[in-house]
C-alpha cells in the first residue's frame, strides 16, 4: 500500500523531512503499527517514535487513535500533542 506521511513540529525535526511517500509492507495495517515499523526502519525514526504513546495521527485529517485502520488512508499525518493557548 502506498501512503503519504506528513511529519510535524519535532517529529518532522527528527525525522529530517517534513514528509514522505511509502510502500507499506502487508502486516502494517493501523496507526500503531505505522508508528511500530517507522521507528524500526532507521535511526532517524528510531529517534522520532522512541516514545510512541506521544504521536497523534491524522488519517486523510480526521484524528483517530493507534488502533485506526490505515486501509483506504492516502495520507497519515503524525505529531506531538499539541497545547492550545
């Protein structure tokens, strides 16, 4: 499956880009395991997603937890929690 990550604030910092097209393998199949294979591909992500209970993810902009599905997804936005002010 082919999906768009958009990275932000200091994930996109970590991560050295602000985003990226991926080919995911077939046993990526939610939010959570996006995050799990992220972090597992190279140091960079290793560095982003060390605390993985602190990304927030978007799916096509809708806010949805690590349990969401990814089929059907064109874009997963991932990022810190956010404070308002």
């Amino acid at each position: 499956m082919i999906l768009e990550i958009a990275y932000f604030a200091w994930v996109r910092d970590r991560m050295g880009v602000a985003d990226e097209t991926v080919d995911l393998p077939a046993n990526v199949t939610h939010v959570g395991a996006l995050v799990a294979w992220l972090a597992a591909r190279d140091g960079r992500g290793q560095v982003a997603f060390a605390e993985p209970q602190r990304i927030r993810a978007a799916i096509d902009g809708v806010m949805m937890g690590h349990d969401a599905p990814l089929a059907g997804a064109r874009e997963v936005a991932l990022f810190p929690p956010v404070t308002g002010g």
